[in-house]
C-alpha cells in the first residue's frame, strides 16, 4: 500500500506536492474505508482526485508510473544512454535544469514500511536512498548520491546479504540493479517487487497494451479468468462466457519503438499475449425473448464501454486477489459511473478487500465525492495556477465547522467552494465563433 507520495519539478508540478493516503482522522465515518498494514498505521484504501483539464490530474498519476518505470527499468540502460522519463517543469527559466524529485512512502507484500527517494536529470541519477522502519525510527538502508559510485554510496547496518557493492552507471537506480543481481539482499528483492506490484493505467498508455496483458492474465489463470466473467457479467453486458484462443498469426498492434521506455519483461509479455485473442459467449434470443442458442463475439464486436471494461476487470480482480495498488486515470472513461461507484466499493469493503488493495483514480464525475461512501480525507483535487503551477490539496484541509464528514461534497464542489474547477466564460467561445463563422 503506497502511504504518501511527493513530487518535485515534474511537468506541471514545479514546487514539491504530498499526496498523503494516511487516514487523517479515527473519528472520520467510513472507518472500514480504512487499512492498518502494520496493525497501527492507518492507510485509506481508495482515493480520487479532481480538477479542470490541464490541471495536473494525469501528471501526479504519470509521475507514480515514471517512478515504477525507473526502478523497472533503468538496470538494462547502457552506458551515457538518457534518462527519457526525465520531465521537468519548462515554464521558468531555472526548473528545466533541475533534477525530478519523487519520494515515497510504502507497505511491501509482508506489511514493512519503507522510504524511497530519487532524484534524477536527463543524464544521472542525482541522489537516491532506501530507509525502512525497524521500530518507530527509521533506519538507512542505502544511500546514494552524485558522483563516484564508490565514495557516495553508503550501505547501513541493516542491509544484509552477499552481493551489497554492486557496480552500477551513474543513470541506473542501485536498487533496479541489485534486485536483478544474483544473492542480493532479500530486502532489495521485496522492494523491487511492491514497485512491480503498482499497477499504474494511464490514459498516455495505450489500452491496447492493457487489453493485450489481460489476455495473457486469463489464459495462465483460470481462477482469474472465472472471476472475470462473474464481474462482467454482473455488470449487465449480457456477457455469459470468455474463452481466450490462441491466433498464432497476430501481430502486435502496438510497433515496439512506441515501447522503448518500457523493460525487455513487459515487452515480451505484450508480444505473448497478442498472439492470444479473446472471445466473448452471448445469448441468441427467438422472438418471445427465449434462449434458442448461444454465439461468440470478438473483441472489436462489444461496445466501447464492456472492450474498456475487459481490460479494466482483469487488473479490479489482480489486486483484489494480491492486494496490489491499482491506479486509473479518468476512470469513468466508457464505463458507467454507477459501476464506478460498485467498484470503489469493492475495494472499501473489508469482506471483500481482505489483502489491503489500493484504488487510487483521477476523474471530472463529482457524483463519487458521496459522503455515504467516502471520506473528506479520500478526495483530493488539483489546480494550476496562473504561471502553470499545479498545486494539490484535500478536502480535509477545508474547515471542518464548514465541510463537515456528511457534507454534500459534490453541491459544494459544483458551487465552487473547493476550487479545482475550470472557469469557462461562455462569452469568450461566442464572441471566438461568431469571427470565426462571419456572422453579422
């Protein structure tokens, strides 16, 4: 489970923004909303977030996929070979020089918290370290910094394991290297994997790419095949059955120089499952609406909505499963919003969400800031300012005498109480058309 993550000098986001998931309040409603990985901490188990278009939703959720594509990746970079996830701020004339900053605060798969911070540019990694918390205080566990990799790096005490001082080039992360070496320290291993355990799907990443993955997810797992047919089908697309063929003559839709940034693992995971192609069972009615027989409809032959919805179910049932962090960007996209909110509620429900899943998901559909299902400490919005600064904040920063826990969050929202909404002037787009179309 992520607890909280901060972003430096990255696209919109000049100045350091905290997307903090710790539950704010024991008082607050919705108490099973709530998560304790480590039987103390209390971690809240979905959020959203809203503002205007070009606000910097997409961006605080592209930063968490740089992040996990850093530390997936960078141990394969060669030598001089550029950072390409390297995104600065560019509307001053000082941060487009300056090195991105992430930090991150998270439970690994056996509910140990950790610190991880990165700092990096176009060329080099700047500054990196691991701490973890053994008691109350926190303790290094390697650090790293610019220059040498011999004279700034430092191991702690608690790093155990043969293979520790590993070589490494000044634009790979010490940690996507060492998890990838043979001996290396267990603790390097079980950090790696709860970054490959974020599951971020962004509207920048393709969704073919997404659809191809859950094909090969279905065809290795049964269990997970059957679950997704349940939830589509419960889902009313008339869905009864999935059966995933192979078709040896696909080729990869997606031309893999689009892939570069990502590692030789997911790249040939996608190239497996597009040769797999997927088809959906449907009922054949007669006239008096009776069943007279069944048919199998291909992807391309459902609706936007139930394709986006396939590709969407496969990673809902992963995590629920695994207890992964799920991150969506624009969740409502295709998909109905009274789903939407079905899902929200699968992973705040402790009967279901028994292994601490995550949903975290951006959106411009206000009805799910409902206070009969989420909390003020669960929404979050974005807003840039006049400089094309953006800046991130929760509603529970508001008054609590003024926004109270059963509060119409999205009356106040529309009225425009909490900001994070765009300010259209209708008179502008007339004024704009009646030049454009020549009216008198």
């Amino acid at each position: 489970m992520i607890l909280s993550f901060s972003i430096k000098n990255f696209r919109s986001i000049k100045e350091e923004q905290v997307f903090n998931l710790l539950a704010e309040s024991t008082s607050e409603l919705h108490k099973e909303n709530v998560a304790f990985p480590d039987k103390k901490t209390g971690v809240l188990k979905t959020a959203c977030i809203y503002g205007a278009n070009a606000s910097g939703k997409s961006n605080l959720l592209l930063a968490l996929h740089n992040l996990i594509f850093l530390v997936s990746g960078s141990d394969s970079w060669k030598l001089d070979q550029p950072i390409s996830c390297y995104d600065p701020f560019v509307l001053d004339d000082t941060s487009e020089v300056l090195p991105t900053r992430f930090e991150i605060e998270f439970f690994d798969s056996e509910n140990q918290l950790y610190q991880y911070i990165v700092e990096y540019d176009k060329t080099e990694i700047h500054y990196e370290e691991l701490k973890f918390y053994p008691s109350a205080k926190s303790a290094v566990l390697f650090r790293r910094e610019k220059g040498d990799t011999s004279s700034n790096f430092y191991i702690g005490n608690y790093l155990k394991g043969q293979n520790k001082r590993i070589p490494f080039k000044k634009n790979n992360l010490y940690l996507s290297v060492a998890a990838n070496v043979e001996n290396s320290p267990e603790v390097i291993k079980s950090v790696y994997r709860a970054f490959a355990n974020i599951m971020v799907n962004t509207r920048i990443i393709s969704h073919l790419f997404f659809t191809s993955i859950v094909n090969g997810m279905m065809k290795n797992d049964k269990g997970l095949k059957n679950l997704a047919e349940i939830f589509l089908h419960a889902s009313d697309t008339g869905i009864q059955a999935i059966e995933i063929k192979d078709d040896p003559t696909a080729q990869p839709i997606i031309n893999l120089d689009y892939m570069k940034e990502y590692d030789e693992r997911l790249k040939s995971l996608y190239i497996e499952s597009a040769k797999l192609k997927p088809v959906f069972k449907h009922n054949i009615y007669d006239s008096n609406k009776n069943i007279t027989s069944t048919c199998y409809l291909e992807l391309n032959q459902l609706s936007e909505g139930s394709q986006n919805l396939y590709s969407f179910a496969g990673n809902i049932i992963l995590a629920l499963e695994t207890g992964n962090v799920l991150v969506v960007d624009e969740i409502e996209s295709s998909i109905h919003p009274h789903l939407i909110e079905c899902i929200i509620k699968l992973f705040n429900d402790p009967e279901i969400n028994k292994k601490n899943a995550q949903l975290i998901f951006s959106t411009h559909n206000s009805s799910f800031m409902n206070p009969e299902y989420m909390r003020r400490d669960q929404v979050w919005f974005t807003e840039k300012n006049k400089y094309g600064e953006t800046s991130l904040y929760s509603l529970d920063e508001f008054d609590k005498k003024e926004v109270r826990k059963n509060s119409p969050f999205e009356k106040y929202y529309n009225e425009g109480r909490f900001g994070a909404i765009p300010a259209i002037d209708y008179n502008i787009f007339k004024k704009a058309l009646v030049e454009l179309l020549h009216y008198a």
